[in-house]
C-alpha cells in the first residue's frame, strides 16, 4: 500500500504493508539508517525517532498507524534547538563510546530538553530510563543532559 509520510520535513511516498515497522521504512525503504535496530520490541530505545516532538520507537510503529505526523530522526535532530544543544553536550563531554545506542540516546534526550528545558535528575531517570547503553555511559549521559540545559541557546538553529 502506498503512503506519504513527512520525514525530516520532507514529503516521502513509500509503497509497503501497513504493518510494517517505521524503522524498517526508514533504514531499508528510505536508506536513513541513523536510526538503529536494538531489540525490536521497544525495550532498549536504539530506534527512538520523534513524532510531533515525542520521543517513539519505530520497531513497533506501523507505518499505517504515522498519518500526517511529522517524524524526525537522528538525521535531522542537530536542526532544532534542543537538539543541537544536546549533540554539542555529546562532543563536548565526550559521552561516545562505542556509539550504537547514542542515536537513540540523543532523540530521548531531546525530547525530554525539548519539553524541559531544566530537567531534574529525576526528570532524566524517567525519560531516559527506557534507552539502554551496554557500554554504560549513564554517567556522562545525565552530565550531557545537564550541560545542555544549562547552555544558552544556540543562534541560528531552525525548529
């Protein structure tokens, strides 16, 4: 079945099954493979997107289930305010490590500084608690996090 779905500001017609995963959508149909598969179940947030500024998991999104949303991927995410807040925090505390989960780790993070923009620790626990990092960089995540939201906004940055 054909759809239209608006990635990244940008208009896409794909033609698949109204099952099938956003993720796949992304990774294999349109070759955007920012986005990781982690667990295909929605349990360690590897595949977190944005629809409409929330943060989602696109291993069990269906693509019949995205309508006229507008998603937003890892691709993309430098291009808003918090997000480009949150990447610099990543480079500046050098929070990488391997880095299969930090696409993931990112679009929570923006997400939540998005709708925060001074977020406790707890606020961080609960919504980053659903992404998983094996090489255990929760540390430098929380200090990223509390870096970008003491930074003052960044010039120049489309939302």
């Amino acid at each position: 079945m054909a759809y239209t779905i608006n990635i990244n500001g940008i208009s896409h017609s794909v033609d698949v099954d109204s099952d099938t995963p956003l993720l796949w959508v992304l990774r294999d149909v349109l070759g955007m493979t920012g986005t990781k598969f982690g667990c295909g179940a929605a349990l360690c947030g590897a595949c977190t997107v944005h629809q409409d500024g929330s943060a989602i998991r696109s291993c069990i999104t269906p693509i019949d289930s995205i309508g006229d949303t507008k998603i937003t991927t890892i691709e993309a995410i430098g291009k808003t305010p918090a997000g480009a807040k949150i990447q610099k925090a990543w480079l500046d505390l050098e929070v990488v490590q391997c880095g299969y989960c930090q696409s993931g780790q990112i679009m929570s993070a923006t997400a939540l500084l998005a709708s925060n923009p001074a977020p406790k620790d707890s606020d961080i626990d609960d919504a980053m608690a659903g992404n998983i990092c094996r090489c255990g960089t929760y540390v430098r995540i929380r200090e990223a996090i509390k870096h970008a939201a003491a930074a003052p906004a960044a010039t120049g940055q489309r939302g």
